[in-house]
C-alpha cells in the first residue's frame, strides 16, 4: 500500500467510484475488501491512522460471545460462531485457535457450564473448533498452574478463536488493495455533495499531511466510522437523531507469569455480572474488559481508576500470584458503539448485533457489531448500498476468500532485547503499510505500546530517526514525533494511573 500512488489515484480520478467507504477500522476495511473483490470501484478514507479508535482495542478474541448465550441472543451467537470458523479459514495467520477454562468452585456451578458451553458447541454446528467437557481438579491445575484452587472443584474446557485485531485489519487492507481497492489514511471527510435531487453523490476531504483539500465523486457512500458515525450522518441529515450508545471497555497488560500454561481463563461472573478474560497474548498476559457507559467518544480514551480496580478486583479471585497496580505493563481502553433499541437498564444490556439506516439522502451507516462479524457486516452494508446506487447485482465472496499475509521483513539486528522489532519490520510498515508516524509503527504495526507502554516510549527516538530517513524528514519532525509520541503513551503507561493523573 503506497500512500502518495494511492492519493494520486483517488485525486485524478474523473468518473465516479462505485462505492466510497468512510472509516478505516474493522468495518470500513471489510466493506472496501467486500466491495472491491464483487469488482467494484472502491475508495476508503480514513480521518486518522487505519484502526486508531476500537478496532485495535479490542479483547482479541474471536468468538461467539458466552455472555450473549446467557443473554439469550442466540441468532447472534450462531451468526458468530458460523464468521468465527470462516476467519479461521481464511486467516490462519493471524487467526488461531485457543483454549479457554472455566474455573468453578462448586458442583452446581460447574454443571450448569458445562450445560451451557454443550449448547454453545451445538450452535457451532459444522463450524465447530473442539467440543468442550468438564474438567476435573487436578485438570484444571493442569491447564492453570497458577489458579487459585482453594475450595476448586473442577472446571470446563471450551474452544475459541484468538487474534491480533490490528495486523487482521492491515492484511484485510491489503487483500483489498490486491482486489483493486484505493485505500488513504490520515484524510478526512469534511463534507457530503448532494446533487440537485439531494441525494449524495460525492465527498469532499482533506489530505492532513499536505493540507490539501479534494473533491471525488460517488455512485454511494458508506459510512463505517463506528463510535463517530453520527457525525458523518450530521453532515448528510443535520436533524439526524442517533441511535447509537457508548460503553468503554478497558483492558490490563501484565507479565506471562500471572497466567502460566497456554490456556486462557473465562471468569464466569463479575462483580457487575458480566464474564472477564486472561488470556495469554504475544508473551503476556491480557486481562478484561469492562463495560463503563460513556458521553461523547473519543480518540484516545483512558481508562478509569474504577475500571483499573474492578479488573484487579475480579482477577486476584482467580490468581494465585496476586497482580498490583505496579505489575501492570500497559493499559488501554477502547469505545464501542452500541445500538439503542429502547430505554436500557446497563450498556453491558445492550445487543452486540449490527444495524443498517440508510436516509433520505442516500447515506448508507451501517454500525454497532463486532470484530468477530465485521465480514457479515461489510457483506450487508455493501449489499445495501449497491441496490441504494443501482449497482449490478454481484454476490460477495469474502466468505472464501483468503487474507493477505505479509511479507517478511529483511533480515536485521533487533532494536530492542525484549521485542523482535527490527528496521526492515518498520521500513515494510511505511513502505507497505502506509505507516506515518511513530504511533503507527509502536501502536498498530507492531503491537508494543500495547504489550508494554515503557518500552515503547523508551523505543520512540529510534524509531522516529528510522522513519525520518525513509520519508525524508529531518530533526524537527524527529523531535515532534517524539514528543507526540509520548503524550499519547503516558496514557497507556502504568505510572500515568498510579501517579493520580487521572
């Protein structure tokens, strides 16, 4: 992916493109690959870095959804499961299956799993990854070396899938490019054209790296930008009434001893009745979420000591090496947008599931949903907003179509004795990747602010002088990358929540 080829074509383009997608995430990216390989035109724009806001904050988990099962949302659960096995399929590089245990202190309680993960089995139908079976004590410490097993009476085993939700969002990104698609980051729509009729027929956006303005026309618009669709649906409809809700999810980094063994724990029931993950990711151990309703979203929201206190809080019941405050690597948070469909009682209440509006205008929203349906999701939006246009008709094909891997990277001495980050890995992020600052590199391409915030703020002015060199930049840019760098970083770092700053 070639940001200034990809800019050149989007700008010099005179007929319409078949489909403009705004937003960069999950959705976005899988409406650009669903549209561009049933053969259409497709351009995607992005305000800031592909997957900045929740598409890279998530839990990393593809899966079903436990608690939606308890909820009751059993359409959602089998949509689920059914995207879960096809991910699998179609990005086995970054798609892995994973094993989950549910650790259960009385007898009762552990009948009552093991009813209910057999019903989440079933609902897999011929997607299913591994049936799931009770699990006796001795097992259970088997599996989970640091379990707190006072009063333990056993457990149960179940299957899900894990991933990295930003390097599955590049690879979409890229596969779509290889299928036609034009792709730009860091360009913000600030206006929607209307034709005489008014119905949208083009948008207006600004590159912010040059601070140029252009103007492409569109044949249909989607609108993919999750927690900020609303404002894209102000700019068609300014008396639009949104129909979204925000929760902030929040999770904690901690070092591999915490969780010793390969599987993950699913702790059943929290203090506030939702279920919470540690789960062995990239050399550490990844702990969440909450579920803390929020006003207006954000692009970098942090956590709250309440959230920090309530994860701790839960886990230590679970743990026999007891994390603090000071074990903690790196905290992040990450808005979702939620669907209101009536008064609610709790976010945590409201459906997982995907709405598609279309006004009067034209503009296509689709939103809510999740990473583990963002194909289903893309496959609806696009099917949606072809009819809108009066495309021709052409089925999607994402459902076998494989994901990009990435090349390898040349061969290099690593930056950094904990991380395998090299100069080729950061070279291929901005030659291939469309990588523009440090925090695309620290936060996105490489996922080491998130596995450890210290180390990426310690890994910043080198990184900052590789990229210089490649985009031809000098010392200024150096040094404000840096300091921009670290700004953003102080809010995932421990320190930044022990010291009260927030």
């Amino acid at each position: 992916m070639d940001r200034r080829l990809n800019l050149k074509e989007a700008a010099g383009r005179t007929e319409p493109w078949d489909v403009v997608v705004i937003g960069g995430g999950a959705t976005g990216a899988g409406c650009a690959l669903d549209a561009a390989s049933r053969g259409f035109s497709v351009l995607l724009l992005e305000q800031q870095d592909f997957g900045k806001g929740t598409s890279s904050r998530s839990t990393k988990l593809i899966h079903g959804g436990v608690r939606y099962l308890r909820q009751g949302n059993i359409s959602l659960v089998r949509e689920s499961l059914r995207e879960r096995g096809l991910l699998l399929k179609n990005a086995p590089h970054v798609v892995h299956k994973g094993a989950f245990v549910i650790p259960c202190y009385s007898i009762w309680e552990k009948s009552f799993y093991v009813f209910g993960m057999k019903l989440y089995d079933l609902l897999a139908g011929k997607h299913s990854i591994g049936s799931s079976r009770a699990l006796g004590r001795a097992e259970v410490v088997e599996k989970l070396p640091n379990i707190h097993y006072d009063n333990l009476k056993g457990g149960v085993i179940y299957f899900d899938a894990q991933f990295d939700d930003a390097r599955l969002l590049i690879d979409i990104l890229r596969t779509a490019e290889t299928h036609g698609g034009v792709l730009l980051n860091y360009c913000r729509v600030t206006s929607l054209m209307k034709n005489r009729n008014g119905m949208i027929d083009g948008v207006e956006f600004e590159d912010l790296e040059a601070d140029e303005k252009f103007t492409v026309r569109a044949k249909t618009v989607i609108n993919a930008t999750g927690i900020f669709s609303p404002s894209v649906q102000e700019m068609s409809d300014p008396g639009s009434s949104p129909r979204i809700t925000f929760s902030q999810g929040v999770h904690l980094v901690l070092d591999r001893r915490f969780l010793l063994g390969d599987s993950a724990i699913m702790i059943p029931k929290t203090s506030d009745g939702r279920v919470l993950f540690c789960i062995p990711w990239k050399g550490r151990v990844l702990i969440g979420t909450t579920d803390t309703p929020v006003g207006l979203p954000t692009l970098e929201p942090q956590a709250l000591e309440s959230e920090i206190d309530f994860i701790l809080d839960n886990a230590v019941k679970y743990l026999s090496i007891k994390p603090t405050r000071g074990d903690i690597k790196s905290v992040f948070a990450g808005i979702r947008p939620l669907i209101m469909k009536g008064p609610a009682a709790k976010t945590s209440s409201l459906s997982r599931g995907h709405e598609l509006l279309v006004d009067a205008s034209g503009l296509v929203t689709i939103t809510g949903g999740k990473w583990t349906t963002y194909r289903k999701m893309a496959e609806d939006a696009v099917d949606k907003a072809a009819a809108v246009a009066g495309l021709d008709r052409r089925n999607s094909v994402t459902a076998s179509l494989p994901i990009e891997q990435p090349a390898n990277s040349e061969d290099d001495t690593a930056l950094d004795s904990n991380f395998a980050i090299t100069r080729g890995e950061i070279v291929r992020a901005i030659r291939d990747e469309m990588a523009r600052t440090v925090e695309d590199v620290l936060a996105r391409r490489t996922r080491i602010l998130f596995l450890d915030a210290d180390a990426a703020i310690r890994l910043a002015p080198r990184v900052a002088e590789i990229m210089a060199k490649e985009l031809g930049r000098g010392d200024v840019w150096i040094k404000a990358q840096v300091a921009e760098f670290e700004v953003v970083a102080a809010g995932y770092a421990p320190g930044f929540y022990s010291k009260g700053n927030h």
